[in-house]
C-alpha cells in the first residue's frame, strides 16, 4: 500500500484491534472465551508484545475483552446497563433491557441498626430497623452483593413483601412510601473476604462500592443500600448533556 503525501498510515496496533474486533464480531471469538496468549497473538501478527499490549487495551477500553493478570484475555458479552438517571432500582433496569437477574435473599432480619448507617438514615445510633442482604446473578453468574437497611418505622410494613420477585423500591410503593430521589456514591474497593464466596472471586479483587440513600415524598431517608459490585463485570458510564447527567452501569461480559 502506498501512503501520499498527507496521509496517515493507521497504527498497527489500532490495525490488530480492528481485526480482533472483526474476529469477535463474526463469532470466531465467543463471549467468555479466552483469546490465544500474547505471546501467540503478537506472533501471529509479527509484531512485539508491547504493540499487541496496545492493541489489547484498545479493546478493553471498547469493553470488548477483560484482561484478568495471571489467567489471560477474555472476550466480554453482551452488555447491560443499568440507567442511575431514571429513579429505579439496578434490577428493575436490567430487567427492563431483557436480561435475566436472579435475586437470591440471603438474609432478613429486624435489630438496630449499625452507628455509621443509623447516620446515613438520619437516625439515632442503635435504631431499630429491617436488614435484608441480597445477592443478584446475571443468569447464573454472581454479580452483586446488596445489603439494605430500612428504618424500623417501614419494616412491619414489608412483612409480607417477597424480595425475590419485587424490587425494595415497588415494595416501598405499595406500603403507600414512594422514593422520589436517591443520593448515590461510587467508589472502588478490594472484595472482602467474606463476600468472595458469594461471588465467585478472590478476595481483594476489584469491586466498586455503591452507597445510596433513597428518600421518600417528604424527603425522610426511607433506605440505605450498599451494593459491592464486581469491578471485572460491570462498568460505570455517564452522559453529559446541557443541565443533565446520566450514569449507568455495565455489565463486561
């Protein structure tokens, strides 16, 4: 090929990403599956492994493929997100794109509440309140870890609410409190011990911490809910526009 003047000829890292990226596409390279060592791959295209690096992180970066130090490269699945914009909850939204989520309750359970979520809830250290831990799987896969604290004000309400099929925030509604906005901060952590069985992973993998405060109509704290979410599965991404943004989450494979 020959490159005129003025022209740019396209980085062979950005040629071998177009390619595996075409090789994923038509299927030679499935959901899940590992892609050839680097070492293959950067023979195979003639090229050191520095520049296949490159190319593989270009992909990462695409959400394509997740680099896992130690087992190697994996191409991601179809994606899912769960839109922070509109006032609902993670599993309703992904419901809502046509992936299945399976909620397990793994605990619920009245007592008072802990001093740092008493705080978050505007109450009293010591409060009584309703605790209900929740593990959610994308199919069968574990993804997220949910715990959710209620004031004890609302939980004889939820006696009879089945966690499983409803989501905390419907169950809300049809005890007459509706969530009408939610605080929510991200941010990333080390999986704890005692939650890597539950999902599947190594303690100290990557998750990311999600704290949400949900308040109802007279902008009372009506839950609190801390969700470890695995880092390798899911990304979070937001949209600017004038006056507005919009954030959600991404499941990577």
């Amino acid at each position: 090929m020959v490159v005129r003047d003025g022209e740019r000829r396209e980085p062979k890292y950005a040629t071998i990403a177009a390619d595996l990226q075409h090789r994923i596409a038509i299927g030679e390279y499935r959901a899940g599956q590992a892609l050839p060592a680097q070492r293959e791959l950067s023979a195979s295209y003639g090229v050191t492994l520095m520049t296949l690096r490159q190319a593989l992180g270009l992909l990462a970066d695409q959400g394509l493929v997740t680099q896992e130090p130690g087992r190697g490269t994996f191409v991601s699945g179809p994606k899912a997100a769960h839109t922070m914009g509109p006032l609902r909850s993670l599993s309703d939204d992904l419901r809502a794109q046509g992936h299945t989520v399976d909620t397990v309750v793994l605990a619920r359970e009245e007592g008072p509440l802990p001093g740092w979520v008493a705080e978050r809830l505007g109450l009293a250290a010591g409060a009584p309140g309703l605790r209900i831990e929740r593990l959610r799987r994308l199919g069968t896969t574990p993804a997220i870890h949910q715990t959710s604290w209620i004031p004890g004000e609302y939980a004889g309400r939820m006696a009879g609410a089945d966690l499983a099929a409803t989501s905390l925030y419907d169950a809300l509604a049809s005890t007459g409190t509706t969530v009408v906005r939610a605080e929510e901060r991200l941010s990333p952590a080390l999986l704890e011990e005692g939650l890597s069985a539950l999902l599947n992973r190594p303690a100290g993998a990557p998750v990311l911490h999600s704290d949400r405060v949900s308040f109802g109509g007279d902008d009372t704290p009506v839950v609190f809910d801390r969700a470890t979410i695995l880092g390798e599965l899911i990304e979070v991404r937001a949209t600017h526009t004038a006056g507005v943004t919009s954030s959600s989450y991404r499941t990577l494979r």
